[in-house]
C-alpha cells in the first residue's frame, strides 16, 4: 500500500465533521511547499494605501485640490 493509499483510507475514515479541517490542513501544507506562496504569505504587510484607495477617499471626504 502506497503512502498515497493510506491517506486516502484515513480521509474515508474521518468522521464528517473533521473533513473541514483535514481539508484546511492539507491545503496549508500543499501552499506551504510552493516557494511563491510561501513568500507571499511570509511577507510583511503593506500598510500604505494604493493610490485608487487614496484617491476614492479623497473624494468621498470631499478633498479637492485646486491647481
């Protein structure tokens, strides 16, 4: 029996309400050994507004600049 083959005996076997989980579980290992994501998910958040988001608050807040 394949390593394979056993996981997929221990997925029939699960109780219905662990497959979320096992499912969450697998796709996190799954991302975790693609190096892209796995950068993605390690870098540090951007905090500075995009200038579409700047530019719709500026907007909504009723900002104008008068050149």
């Amino acid at each position: 029996m394949t390593t394979g083959d056993r996981l997929h005996q221990l997925i029939e076997e699960l109780p219905q309400s662990e497959l979320h989980a096992a499912n969450r579980y697998l796709a996190y290992r799954r991302n975790m050994g693609d190096p892209v994501t796995q950068k993605l998910l390690e870098a540090p958040l951007d905090d500075e507004p995009s200038p579409v988001a700047r530019d719709t608050y500026d907007l909504i807040s009723g900002y104008t600049t008068d050149c």
